[in-house]
C-alpha cells in the first residue's frame, strides 16, 4: 500500500482508478481520461495534487537565502505573488522546478513529490550560514481547480477569510487567511486556483466542488493537459543533467548583477556554448508522440522528452530536444518508421485555443 | 466485470477471434483489454496480404496512457482491417466485441481455433491475473 491522501476514498468513491504514482496511490483517471481532459477545457475539474510537498522558509535571511538557492529571483516580485522557478545544482543541472508563494514574512514553496527526500535534502544543506528554516507541511492538502467556469464555481465555497480577495487575484498572485492558500495559478494553460488547505478539511471541500458541478480529473489528463499547455514535467523533460537553458526555461533564469545563486557560473559557460534546445513538435500524420522516439533533422538528431495525443488538437504533439536552430519539417522514428512532425513553438493550447506557432 | 462472450475464443496476450461461417475470423481485443488501456486514440493493424504467425506482434492499439502491442492468435493471411477504426478508434472501447473489430485473418490452419482459450479458461486467466 501506497501513501494516501486525505481523498484517498473520496476517489474510490467517485469510481477512481488508483494506481501507484511515486509511492503515493492516486487516480489516473476516473473512468475517461479524454473526458476529464475536455472538461477542463470546457468548464471546470478538480485535481487532488496532495501528493505534492508544501515547504515553508522562515527566518531573518529568508530572502537571501532564496536569492541563493533558485534560479529566478524573488526581489523580482512582491508579497502576495507566485514565482516560478528552477533549484539548480552546480552544474546548472535542474534539482527540481517549483513555485514559490512570496509572503509579507518568508516563502512558501511546493516542489514535486517524485523529488521530495533529494528536494528536502538539498535545501536543508543550502541553509548553512543562514539565518532560515525549511519546515515540510505534510498535513496539508492541495487542489487544483482548474477551467474555464473554475473561478465562478468555487466563488461560494471558500472560507470567508479568503473568499473575497480570492476573487480578485490576478493570474500568478495568492492570498492566504484560516489557514488556505489560494493562488491564481495551474498546470493546465486554463483559468483557475490551486488550493492548500489543511488535510481535516480536504473531503468536505471536495464534496462541494463535486456538487457544485466541478469534474474529478486524474493524474492522466493532468499530463496531456499540462503537455498542450507547453509545461515542463520534471523527470521528462528535464533533470539534474539538464540546464534551465536546454528546457525552455531560460526565461525563468534572473541574471541580476551580483547575484550569486547556485549555478549561474555553470549557466554562464552554457550560455556560450552551443547547446540543443527545447522545442514543440506536432506529428503531421495518424499516430501518437511518446517521450524517446528519435527525432531526425537536417541539423542532427533529437529526442522527444514527451509526448502524448492532444484531446484538443486530435493530433499527437511531443516536446523534443533538438539541436538549436532546428526549424520546418523533421522526422520522427516511431516503431521503425519515419514520420512527418513540424518543429513549433509551445505552448499547444492556452484558454481552450490553439496557440502554436510553426518554427 | 468485464464481458467475455461465449461464443469467442481468447488469446491470453487478450485478443478475441471469432470464426465465421466461410472459415475466415475475426480479431479484435477483449472488453478486459480495452479498460486496462482506457481511451484509445489510434489504431495500427496489419496490413492487407500480410502473412501473419501465431504470436507475431502484428499491430498496435495506443490510448492516451500507452502504447500496446497486438498479437497474433493465430497464423494466416490478413484479408481485411477495420478502416473506421483510423478516424474512429473509440470503436475499440464503445463496442470491442462488435465495430471495434480490428482485422480479419484467412486462418493458414483452422485447428488453430480449436487450441485458443474458451471463455471460461479466459475468465479464469483474468482472475488469476488480479491475485
């Protein structure tokens, strides 16, 4: 047996598939993974993502020990806004992607469960010669509610400490009150809140999003949704060997003068060399993407790092490293044969759309 | 629980086969296989003509999840495959048994048929599998 969430059998009980997802047992879908994908989509679903490790950083030097441990920067925004950002190692290699919650008095972080114990571990280490402590919350709970009517839906089921200034937060900004965070963020390239709450209180919430209308979604669709939205899965598409550069996420990487965070100088080197870079593609025929085909170029080759069949294109769609440069047509070996791909700039699907565009 | 027809014979890779009356069968992927794979998003059968043994990875169901191979039950010539199943595999969840069918054989040894598990001995396969 699996750890299990405090909506382990509220899952059950809403016909859930439970399969074990590093170490935990979660949903992978609850009867159609297409279906859950389209309601996100279309209306709104809720995500139990309480596998997912909440940290919080407190201390006199709680800043500039952020300053050192990421790559972005949090001076870079205010109390009351989320960051997203990669930990590096000092090869540049990416420990783990995560988003930070600045408050008026420390941070709160949420890193992938798949990484928790090397996550934990590195940033206790990190905290040498800092005034700071990194505390784990594991008794608390998140949700992702996610959709086009996900916001509308929830408006009436928040604790009154945070309903009000929870509807108006603008995208990438949170609040707090009665122990919830409420953050206007996701992983899905739609509208909605991602909810930490305390464990007690999970099941009831779940019940009244369910009644209100809101879609249970499995860990499945999670993935085409956030792969469409052109986001990052640490483990796919990047890893401790791979820098921040070579995953499409150069933009999260704050160069500010003086600022001496845990890679730059290996970012730097990385900077001026020739390294492939992280792209979309979008098969041009019947068949389905997956992470590891090889990808054949007029450049060299490539390798997609994931890859799945878009409910909303109706077509497969992978993220591929490929040599930098790479543009037009390539081809995708898939079983011993050599499909057409076009190389596109993510995201796939933003807000129920298609937004890419060809390179 | 899963349908299991008594008519069909199984192969325990899961695939169905049913035996017309010309001689021919039909090849398709049981109920219990098509859960297990959830949405299926493409179909890849064999080809017309093809020339398939018993056991031969002769094509490919992939749902959102996964790609799996499909086997062949038993030896012979493909004479037909589903083409609905090319902009329609959710046929293959919606009715595995029926329009979800995905190749037709001309069988090279129809005692072939006779060897495949009964409806019975693949309820059992299945159960044993769970434990």
């Amino acid at each position: 047996m699996g750890n299990r969430t405090p909506l382990y059998d509220a899952h059950l009980a809403a016909g859930g598939k439970m399969v074990d997802f590093s170490g935990w047992d979660m949903p992978i879908h609850y009867g159609s993974q297409l279906d859950e994908h389209h309601a996100v989509r279309r209306n709104a679903g809720v995500f139990d993502v309480s596998h997912m490790t909440v940290v919080d950083i407190q201390g006199e030097q709680a800043t500039d020990y952020m300053r050192r441990l990421l790559a972005n920067d949090v001076a870079n925004v205010e109390a009351g806004q989320a960051l997203y950002t990669a930990m590096l190692n000092e090869d540049g290699g990416v420990i783990d992607d995560l988003i930070v919650y600045k408050r008026d008095n420390g941070y709160r972080v949420v890193v992938n469960c798949a990484t928790r114990e090397k996550d934990l571990a590195w940033m206790e280490e990190q905290t040498s010669g800092f005034d700071v402590v990194v505390r784990e919350h594991p008794d608390l709970a998140m949700l992702a509610v996610q959709g086009p009517e996900a916001r509308g839906r929830l408006a009436d089921l928040l604790p009154s400490a945070v309903a009000q200034h929870a509807s108006t937060l603008k995208p990438f900004t949170f609040c707090e009150g009665a122990g919830w965070t409420v953050a206007r963020t996701g992983y899905t390239g739609e509208d909605g809140l991602e909810l930490i709450l305390p464990g007690e209180q999970a099941p009831d919430f779940w019940q009244a999003l369910l009644d209100a209308g809101v879609e249970p979604v499995g860990l499945g669709a999670r993935d085409t949704l956030r792969l469409e939205a052109g986001l990052n899965l640490y483990g796919n598409d990047m890893d401790a060997t791979i820098t921040p550069l070579e995953a499409n996420m150069g933009w999260t990487v704050a160069w500010t003068e003086g600022r001496d965070f845990i890679g730059r100088a290996a970012l730097e080197r990385r900077r001026e060399e020739d390294h492939p870079v992280l792209r979309g593609l979008v098969l041009e025929s019947k068949g389905v993407l997956r992470p590891h085909q090889r990808v054949i170029t007029d450049q060299g080759e490539g390798e997609t790092t994931s890859g799945t069949f878009s409910p909303t294109l109706g077509q497969a769609i992978a993220l591929a490293r490929l040599p930098a440069g790479v543009t037009g047509e390539v081809e995708v070996e898939i079983r011993n044969k050599r499909l057409p791909a076009r190389v596109v700039k993510p995201p796939f699907v933003r807000n129920g759309k298609t937004v890419y565009k060809y390179l | 629980m899963s349908q299991i027809p008594e008519e069909l014979r199984y192969a325990t890779s899961h695939e169905w086969v049913r035996m017309e009356d010309d001689g021919n069968v039909y090849v398709g992927i049981s109920d219990h296989a098509q859960d297990s794979l959830g949405d299926l998003v493409f179909v890849e059968p064999p080809e017309v003509g093809d020339e398939i043994s018993t056991g031969d990875e002769c094509g490919v169901v992939e749902s959102v999840k996964a790609a799996s191979d499909i086997y062949a039950p038993m030896s012979g010539e493909v004479i037909a495959v589903n083409e609905n199943l090319e902009d329609s595999p959710e046929l293959v969840n919606q009715d595995p048994y029926g329009d979800g069918w995905i190749y037709q054989l001309k069988p090279a040894n129809k005692a072939e048929f006779d060897e495949l598990l009964s409806a019975d001995d693949y309820a059992t396969t299945l159960e044993d599998d769970e434990d």
